[in-house]
C-alpha cells in the first residue's frame, strides 16, 4: 500500500518522473527485502523514458547526499562476535541508499530524528548500493532502444 505523504495527491495525477513515487514505499529490514524493493523501483524505471530516469538518477544523488550529515556518520554498526564498530565510508553510502529506498517519510523521519538511521547501517540492507546502477542500466537500455529506432544504433 503506498504511503499517502509518497503521492502528489489522491486524485491529482502524478508527474511521470516524481522522484518518491518510483521510490515507493518499501520495507529494507533485511537483502530479501532490500531485492524486492530494487524489482518494483526497476519495474517503475522502465515505465519512465530516458530523460525521466536522468532526473531521477540527479535526485537520487540529491537526496543521498541530504543524508551526509555528521550524526549519521557517526553511528557504529554491531558486527557479531566484534562489537561496536565504526562505520566504513561504503558502509555509510550503502546505508544512505538503503534509507532513501526505504520512502519518503522514512527519509525524513530520520532528517527529524537522526536515531531512526541506525536501522540502515547493519551490513544486512547494504545491497541497496545498487540502486543508483539500476537506474543507470535502465537508462542505458532505453538509451540504446532509442538509437535503434532512428537507425543510429549498433543493434
């Protein structure tokens, strides 16, 4: 069910490239999760067309980096059979990726309150990495597409 703070409004159509709307509304507990949550943002990707999946590749970026606050980074991830642990500059990105795949208001629940990042920065959601590569693989594939249809690609 999507959460109604992640729709432009209940009868107003949405644009074609809304960032939040191709995000969705996902659970990131643990990669089962992190992979179904790639499948449905991927499923909305190809329904964009390829300047669609360039803004929302510039957005994603954005909104990466809105979480590249001090407090975040700061947060130590338990490993087992270690302990507390720092967390590693990929493990910080991954943990932002797996944030914002998470939905809007999980995004900016943790901007309120930073302790709710500490469920993305276990080890166990970091497959989120791949979501900015997943973008960029759809929009090379529609990017392609395109210059085989005006006779200019190699297909």
């Amino acid at each position: 069910m999507q959460d109604p703070t992640d729709r432009a409004g209940a009868d107003e159509p949405r644009p074609a490239t809304d960032f939040w709307s191709v995000i969705g509304v996902n659970r990131v507990g643990d990669s089962a999760d992190v992979a179904s949550a790639l499948a449905g943002v991927r499923s909305r990707l190809e329904q964009l067309g390829p300047e669609g999946v360039g803004r929302f590749l510039h957005e994603l970026d954005a909104r990466v980096q809105g979480l590249d606050l001090g407090v975040l980074r700061s947060m130590s991830v338990e490993e087992p059979h270690v302990g507390r642990v720092p967390q590693t500059e990929d493990g910080f990105l991954y943990a932002r990726r797996a944030c914002v795949l998470a939905g809007r208001r999980t995004y900016e629940g943790v901007l309120r309150d930073a302790r709710r990042f500490s469920a993305f920065v276990h080890p166990r959601v970091h497959a989120a990495e791949c979501l900015p590569y997943l973008a960029q693989e759809v929009h090379e594939r529609m990017t392609v597409r395109e210059a085989d249809a005006d006779g200019d690609g190699v297909g």
